[in-house]
C-alpha cells in the first residue's frame, strides 16, 4: 500500500509539471514589424507601437517572401515568435502597390 501510495504522489507532481512546460513550448505571438538591424543570430525589429523586440533566427526559421533568405532594414514583416523569443517563421510583407520591394 505504501508503493501504491508512493507512485500516486509522485504521478500527482510530475504531470502538472509536464503540462505546464507543454504549455510554455507551444506559447507563440504573432508580431508585425520593421526590420531595423542584425545583431548575430538576432534580427531587431520595431513594432508599430515603437516597442523593439529581438527575434532569434536559426536554420528552423522558416523566412519567406525574400531572396537568399537575408532579411534587411527596413522590410515589413509578419512573424510566428515563440515565447522565448525564437522566431518559428518571418514572412516579409508585399506593400500594397502588389510587388516585393526592388522588383521594378
């Protein structure tokens, strides 16, 4: 009965704690910005509302609607970030003229 006991209390402690890492994981924002700079593997990026954010780019990143897959300043762009401010996709945004930048 003590066993029994036992493992029911450690089930009772380690299940809500993998629930709430799960949770954390799977936390995302969606942030539309300019791209202001690289600084490293971060690209630095300005909200409308002025506030900066740091958006950690890696091979995962998935980064489309740019050639070569560089970012520059001052490209607008839509992105999925993880809570821990790793961007999980960057996809630049066409102005409303209907093309890419520099495509004259």
């Amino acid at each position: 009965m003590p066993i029994l006991l036992a493992l029911f209390l450690v089930l009772a402690v380690v299940a809500p704690l993998q629930a709430a890492e799960d949770t954390q994981t799977s936390a995302t924002s969606a942030v539309k910005a300019d791209v202001m700079y690289w600084e490293g593997e971060e690209v630095i990026v300005k909200e409308v509302s002025g506030r900066e954010l740091r958006l950690r780019v890696t091979a995962e990143t998935k980064i489309t609607g740019v050639a070569g897959g560089r970012l520059k300043t001052g490209d607008k762009v839509a992105a999925q970030v993880a809570s821990d401010g790793h961007a999980l996709s960057i996809a630049v945004q066409i102005p409303d003229g209907g093309m890419a930048p520099g495509a004259r």
